[in-house]
C-alpha cells in the first residue's frame, strides 16, 4: 500500500526507534485528580495539533494526563517502549501491528465501541479489528486522490480520466516541454500507489481467508500499464518535493498529481476552483475506482499500571467527546473525522472536491490489511518499482512475489 508517512517528514534528522529519544512532555498531569497517564502522539506538522491534544488532556477530570510528542521514528520508539514498564498507558498508532495484538501488548477496547461501532466505515475500523476484537479506536481518516488541473485538461481537449487506459493516454496529451502529465512521486509511483492499483483492477492484497489476492493475470496487465506512463515519459521525476506535498501541482509542473487529502487546503488557496480530484481510475471488466484510507488510532499498552483509567480516558476523548474529534480532524490540518455522522455533519465536507473526497472514502476506500506484514509490503514494492521504472516484465516479478507474500502469509497464519 502507500504510505501516509507525510505526517513524520518533519521530524527527519532525529534520534529514532530509541527509548533515550524524549519526545516533548508536554502534560502537566492533566486538569482533574486521580491516576497519571501518559499518552503519546507522533509528531504532527500541521500548526496548532500539539496545544489541542494538550487542551483535551487538560479538561479531562478523571486522570491527570500528560501528553508526550515524539518527534524521530515514532512506530520503532513505541514497538520498543510496549516492551518496557515505562512506556505510555495511551499511544497512538497506525495500527497496532499484528504482533502487538498477538504478543498480548495491547489491550482490546471492543466494549468501548458498543453502540456505535457502525459509525466507523469498515475500511477505518477494519485494519484495527483482529478475530473480531477492536485494538485501536480511530481519530481521524486520510485518504489519497488524483489531483487534476481543470483548465490544462480542458486546453487539452482531455476528459478527467475514469479508466487506468483513460489515464495514460491524458498523462502522454498533457505532456510537453514545460508540463508533464502525472506525479506519482520521485520513484515512479512505487511508494505512493502500493497495492492500489491491484484494487482498482478488482483485486485485493489479501484475501479474506488470508490468501494472496492478486495471484492472475489481471495483476501483471495492470501494473504494466504503469511503465507506459515512464516509458512514455510523461511522468515528472525529481521534483523539488515528493508526492505528498502540492508544490508540483500547484507550481505548474504537473497536470495531475497523486497526493493526498491533507494538500486539498494548499491547493485550492493556490488555484482556487481550477481544480478537481478523482479515485485512482479503474482498470478491466471487473476493476473499480480505488481510494487508499488510513487511520491512526488510540491505543493502551498492556503494560499500563492503570488499564481501566486508561480505557475510560480513550472512550471519553475519542467516543464521548465528538467536539474534539471533529475539531482534531479540521481545525489543523485536513482529514476526514472517522465517525461517519460527524463527517456527514462538516460544513467544510459538504461540497466541491472536499465532498468529493468523502464519498470516494466511503464508496471506493480500501486499506491495508493486517495481515499484509512489512515483508509482504518489501517484496511486493520492491517488484512494483523494478516494473514501473525499469520495465521488468511484470508477470515474472510477480510470480516471484505471490511466491514471497504466500510464504509470508503462511507463517504469520501458523503462528496465530
């Protein structure tokens, strides 16, 4: 899958994946009386998310809470603190991993969706449910889209694409000397589509009895079509930043761009309404438009010496507190709020290419699945790139794939 690892690009250049790497403490024990918790953020770019988390600690009566935000490499900090006695009760997480749920690391917070667990979308709460259990509860939803340049596709005489075909024949129309059709990002696309592709060609990572879901002939047809987009040089390469900031879009560089949710405020101050966005376009008779959805999540560490106090603070703030949630999904950057009745109650998802982005979430979103380890995601990434970039026949580097990703899956099924 593609990465929403944009929100950590700040923190580059600091000491990561170890326990001596304070994060800023920035709690003073929360606003009420009782036990002391600890919760952690990684570090957020958008202006104004660390003073909100620590204002939510703050009104809290029930726990002096204290917010810890940790710059560096936050997933390798938190792995690594789980196994510790002074790690956080509440952290955050893209997941928890499977072997974090597995290795009894976590706690399951299922009683704290009771009731409103169907105002979660299944491609949110999916990723954070193992054997029907709920690891994590989520905050908010980022998603990625097609960004295109209305006024360059129309000079074109080029219809918004709808198919993957659709799409290589607009990125070879808008290219010329100044302007290149598409940004998938400096690598060619690898990092940013992952496994998205595949689901816009009516296949899947991974399968729901835990198979390889991409093992035939309409993976290879459609990840071929992707080196056309390099072989015909239509995609733009070393831009000055990656795919997940607008600066390409907006400065002129490209007529389209992958990017994500979180650049829709940038551009449309840039550009205006001379813009629009779209689902990754589908590819084959049984292929679908395609939306990559993420969502961080609260989580409890096994090892808190207050797991009923923790579990109570993560229902108030993230179940309870709906004025929070949707205030933390858009007052600051811009995301989807991960419940379903608050996204439908935003003023500001209620039209353009914003509203646009929540229905493909909700129509066409799909996200990793646990199962889909970082093994299964290296090989199937590594071959992607060889595909897209050096024109490596796509059937053979998948074979060796579904071979790589079976075996991988094997393992982590026996070891349930």
């Amino acid at each position: 899958m593609g990465s929403f690892s944009r929100r950590t690009l700040l923190a580059a250049g600091a000491g990561a994946g170890i326990l001596t790497a304070c994060g800023s403490n920035t709690g003073r024990g929360g606003g009420g009386s009782g036990p002391r918790l600890s919760h952690w953020y990684h570090q957020y770019g958008e202006a104004g998310t660390e003073q909100a988390v620590q204002r939510y600690a703050a009104a809290y009566q029930k726990a002096r809470v204290g917010i810890e935000w940790r710059p560096g490499n936050y997933d390798q900090q938190t792995a690594a603190a789980l196994l510790t006695d002074s790690g956080p009760d509440v952290f955050e997480a893209d997941g928890p991993t499977l072997d974090q749920i597995r290795g009894g690391q976590v706690l399951d917070l299922t009683e704290l969706v009771d009731g409103v667990k169907g105002d979660f979308r299944p491609a949110v709460l999916g990723p954070k449910t193992y054997e029907g259990k709920v690891w994590a509860i989520p905050q908010v939803v980022d998603m990625q889209l097609l960004y295109y340049r209305k006024s360059l596709l129309e000079d074109a005489g080029v219809e918004p694409p709808t198919t993957l075909d659709a799409l290589v024949d607009a990125a070879g129309k808008l290219t010329d000397d100044k302007v290149k059709g598409l940004f998938l990002g400096n690598d060619g696309g690898a990092g940013a589509l992952g496994g998205t592709p595949l689901y816009a060609a009516g296949l899947q990572l991974v399968t729901e009895d835990g198979g390889v879901g991409f093992d035939g002939p309409a993976a290879a047809r459609t990840l071929g079509k992707l080196h056309r987009l390099h072989a015909d040089r239509s995609l733009l390469l070393g831009a000055p930043t990656d795919w997940s900031d607008p600066a390409a879009f907006v400065q002129g560089l490209t007529a389209m761009q992958w990017s994500g949710l979180w650049a829709l405020p940038q551009v449309r101050k840039e550009l205006g309404d001379d813009f629009g966005v779209l689902p990754f376009p589908e590819d084959g008779s049984d292929g679908r438009p395609a939306v990559l959805v993420g969502a961080y999540g609260a989580a409890v560490s096994a090892r808190s010496r207050n797991k009923e106090a923790a579990k109570e603070y993560v229902r108030w703030l993230w179940v309870e507190r709906i004025d929070y949630q949707r205030d933390f999904a858009l007052s600051y950057g811009f995301h989807i709020p991960a419940r379903i009745s608050l996204a439908a109650r935003a003023p500001e998802l209620e039209e353009g290419p914003a509203a646009d982005a929540v229905r493909f979430t909700a129509d066409h979103g799909h996200a990793q699945p646990l199962l889909w380890t970082p093994a299964c995601r290296t090989a199937y990434q590594d071959a992607l790139s060889r595909i897209i970039r050096s024109g490596a026949d796509p059937e053979s580097e998948l074979r060796a794939v579904v071979r790589k990703v079976s075996a991988e899956l094997d393992r982590v099924k026996k070891s349930s």
